[in-house]
C-alpha cells in the first residue's frame, strides 16, 4: 500500500538534523515523563523511533484515506444548513481516521491527553496531510491554535480544553473582520464582561474564517473601550457548546473547498478571557519568549505581527 511517509525517504532527513537531539531533550525535559506515561520515550533514539512510527501512520491515512476523498470533498465542499456549517461528507471520514489513529493535539503535554512532540514532526505530518488535500490541511491543523491557550490560558481552561482538543475536537481563530483584514488593530467585534452572568459576551460579525463553524474558537474582540489600536483588544475562548454564535455565509472559493471559509455572527455568545485584557499588545512584547514549546500557533504570529506594525506606525517607529 501507498504511504506519504515511507515513500519519501527526504522527509526523514529533519528527524536526522545534528540539533534535532537538543530540540528533544527541551520537548520532553530531559525525558522526566518516561516513569510517569507508558508511551514516553526513554531517550533520545526512543523519542526518533516514536515520531516514525507516528509519520508511518500519518502517511498511510494520508495516501489511503486523505488522497483518495480528496477529489469528492473538493467537488461537494461545505454546506450552510439553518446556521450550522455541514462539512462534506467526506470529510468527516478523515475526521474520524485521524481521530481513531490519535492524530489530535499531537504537539499538547501528555498530561492533557497529548503526545507532546515537537514542532518538527507535527510540522512533518502537517506537510503530508497537505499533500494529500490542502483543504483538510487546513481543518486538520488548526488544532495548534491549542498553543496560544496553553501558553496564555490558565490551568483550568488548560484541563477543560486541551483534552476535547487532544480527542478531536476541531478548532479555529476568528481574527478577521468586514473591515479589519490584514490590519488587525481595526477589529471592532465588541466584548463586554456581564456581572450578571459572570462571563464575557461577544457582539459583532468576524469574516474569512478558515473552519468556522469549529468546536472551540480562539477569538480577537476589543475589550477597551474607546480604543481603536491594538492595545485595546484581548484573546478570548468561545466554546461552540454554548450558542451565541452562528454562520452566515460560506465563502464559494476557487480552490480548497473542503476548507470552510465562513462568515460569523456573534449575538451575547459567552466567551471566556484567554490570559488577561490587551493581551494582543502583550504577545506582541513577548510571547516567543514564553512559549518552552519554541512556537506558538502560526495564527498567533500573524497576529502579533500585524498588531505589533501597526502600533509601531501609530507611534512613529519602524519595524524592523
């Protein structure tokens, strides 16, 4: 049988990297969860030995599962349904593959239920997915948004989410808006804390959000009022399970149908803080250095990118 992985041996030439021994002894700290796991390498060539047997499975779903609904997804896309993003139907075969072969939260500690490896395998597998359907690529990996809230979450929320994440649960980051693209500080969805219910509500309408209608979103909302940069917007964590939000439109794109590309609208949805209020303005000043993982999610640098150029200009300096 095909397989993405065994039949290109070049892929195996990042596990073989000189600084690939030193980027598993800070994964897995000098290897202190192999008396505490039963799946916990003992060292560095038992660590090695996992990640391949982990790529062989993800390049064998990738070649006999992935590839072969590729063209079927495409064709039938996604559909709106009172509210609610319908996958298409073969998507939720390759949900459930990748699900039943524990290809979620891969990168999340082991105990939330993860496998924690590093970015260079997950990004491995990630490259192998792609290949097979760009369009489930970009459902499958949207669970490193995960690390954004295990940097910058707290330990509860790490405990009630990681884990839905690391079983297969999907996820997304609703960043853009009708008028904030690609300058983030212009977003405006609106978040207000209500003493009455003891929680966070969302107000507004986000745009081109890559999978949507996911289980649990990271969401950009101004929490500032009277703000209009960066400084005034805060990360919060929307759980699909407590309504408040539904989907308007589902983009018709060129290419990638299999992907969802929605439109959003929140009414009073509940949200949870993710860290503390301005927190876009604090990834921006620091979070590589708090991330001991060595990155945060790929949305997260876009963001903290975006803000950071725009604060800049709006107080006369340069990025570099």
């Amino acid at each position: 049988m095909p397989n993405y992985y065994t039949d290109n041996p070049e892929l195996r030439f990042h596990l073989q990297h000189p600084l690939m021994q030193r980027i598993v002894e800070l994964k897995e700290r000098n290897f202190e969860d192999k008396n505490k796991y039963e799946d916990a390498p003992v060292d560095f060539d038992d660590a090695i030995e996992n990640y391949n047997r982990l790529l062989e499975i993800t390049g064998d779903i990738a070649a006999n599962v992935i590839e072969p609904n590729a063209e079927a997804v495409d064709q039938e896309g996604p559909h709106l349904v009172d509210g609610r993003m319908l996958y298409a139907s073969k998507t939720y075969e390759n949900l459930d593959a990748t699900r039943k072969a524990g290809l979620w939260g891969i990168s999340m500690p082991r105990r939330y239920g993860g496998l924690n490896l590093p970015i260079t395998p997950y990004s491995m597998a990630s490259e192998m997915v792609s290949s097979a359907d760009a369009g489930f690529q970009n459902i499958w990996s949207l669970q490193d948004c995960i690390e954004t809230l295990y940097e910058f979450g707290n330990e509860e929320q790490r405990k009630k989410y990681i884990p839905r994440v690391c079983s297969g649960e999907t996820m997304s980051m609703d960043l853009t808006e009708p008028d904030a693209g690609s300058d983030l500080q212009r977003v405006m969805l609106k978040a207000t804390y209500s003493e009455k219910d003891k929680c966070w509500l969302l107000n507004g309408v986000k745009r081109f959000i890559t999978n949507g209608d996911s289980d649990i979103h990271l969401v950009l909302a101004r929490s500032e009022e009277g703000t209009r940069d960066g400084r005034g917007l805060s990360m919060f964590i929307y759980d699909k399970r407590q309504g408040g939000v539904t989907v308007r439109h589902i983009e018709n794109k060129l290419g990638i149908h299999g992907s969802p590309t929605c439109e959003l609208v929140y009414k009073n949805a509940k949200a949870e803080l993710c860290g503390s209020t301005r927190l876009a303005h604090q990834i921006c000043n620091g979070a590589d250095e708090r991330c001991p993982s060595g990155y945060c999610s790929t949305e997260c640098r876009r963001l903290a990118s975006s803000l950071c150029r725009g604060i800049d200009l709006r107080e006369g300096t340069q990025t570099v």
